[in-house]
C-alpha cells in the first residue's frame, strides 16, 4: 500500500510509529537497546503508556521494528551493489557497502550485531531478511582453488544458513563465513573505539583483511 492510497488515520498511524522509532533510537544511543522504555517514548512524545501502547504492544514489537528497518537497509544496500554493475560486485566491493554502512549508524550496526537484547528473540521474518544478505554473498564468493579444510566438511554436513544456495561448494561457504566473521570483527572494534589510541588507521587495517579474504 502506498501513501497516496492510505486513509488520513492510516497515515497519521504510520507517522506517529516512526516518531515512536526515532525516540527510540535516541534513547538506544544514549541508554542501550536494554533499556529501551516505551513509557519513557510515550512521556518524550506528550503521550500516555496506554495510548503508545495502540502503536507498538510492547518493546519487543518495537525492537522488532527496528531490527527489521536495520538489516532490510543494509540487505537493500547489497542488493543495490549486486544490482548496479556488470555481473556480480565482488567480494571487495560488498566489504565497502558493509564499512559504509556500518559507519553511517554504528548504534543501529550494534542493534544487530552487537550483544543480543537480553530476553529478546527476533521473530522468522527478520531472519529472512538476513539471509538475503548472505545469498548475494554467496553469489560473489566464487569457490575458491584451496585445499580442503576439515571444516568444510563439517559445512558440508551444516548448511542450512546458505539458504537460496543449498548446493554451494563448501568452500564458497567457508570463504563467506571467514569474510562475514572477519570483517564484523574488525567492524566491531573500530566502532566499540578500540583502535583509538594505537595510531593505526582502522579503513587501512579493513581494507587489509578484504585484500587477504580476496587474494589468499
């Protein structure tokens, strides 16, 4: 449904949920995502509990929400990259939309892959979305000339994340897990302000590991 076929309650709805979501990622920013209070949103907003309450029934529903806006921005910005060239992007490229990304918002880059919301389990749907990401990295990691490794034949055994890519060569599936684990780590430093201090430029360090993931 578009906005020019929503009634004027339906958009005013939709308006006053993402008031809702822009307060929470300001309190996400200041507090954490553990401490999240929609009676603290509804008090910002002029509102009472029970009103907001008609929005979002409860602060998973609206962790949810945002979880969900997350990984779909970043699964878009894949897709748009594995979209916007001639033949598949490569995983170098892929590595600079995620540091992009990752960089724009790093509080919404810990809402998913920092420390889990404790009690917080994200329904089906937002899984789903996650696995795109991880099918068009799958399309760009060609199965790579190595010698086996024992954990790809574990992964041989152990593929139901590859998703939409059932037949993948192991070795396309260990290159993408050591490319996903590798870079988030480095991610994760550089964002938590773990480099800060050591002089060393966290972009060139980055782009280090993307080279060694590419040019093993």
């Amino acid at each position: 449904m578009t906005d020019s076929t929503k009634t004027p309650r339906e958009r005013y709805r939709q308006q006053v949920r993402e008031e809702v979501k822009e307060k929470a990622w300001q309190q996400i920013a200041g507090s954490g995502a553990s401490a999240l209070s929609l009676n603290a949103i509804a008090k910002q907003m002029g509102m009472s509990g029970p009103a907001l309450y008609r929005y979002f029934a409860n602060r998973d529903e609206l962790i949810t929400e945002l979880i969900r806006d997350a990984y779909r921005s970043l699964a878009d910005a894949f897709i748009a990259a594995a979209d916007g060239g001639a033949g598949r992007p490569g995983l170098a490229g892929l590595a600079q939309v995620l540091r992009r990304w990752a960089l724009a918002d790093p509080h919404r880059y810990f809402l998913v892959y920092g420390t889990p919301v404790p009690g917080y389990h994200a329904p089906p749907d937002v899984t789903a979305i996650a696995s795109e990401l991880m099918s068009v990295l799958l399309d760009a990691c060609a199965t790579p000339d190595t010698e086996p490794h024992a954990f790809e034949d574990h992964l041989a055994a152990h593929r139901a994340w590859a998703g939409s890519h059932p037949d993948a060569p192991p070795q396309a599936l260990h290159l993408a897990l050591t490319f996903w684990s590798r870079l988030h780590g480095v991610l994760s430093l550089e964002l938590a302000g773990h480099f800060t201090g050591m002089g060393l430029d966290p972009a060139l360090l980055f782009d280090a590991e993307v080279d060694r993931l590419v040019k093993p």
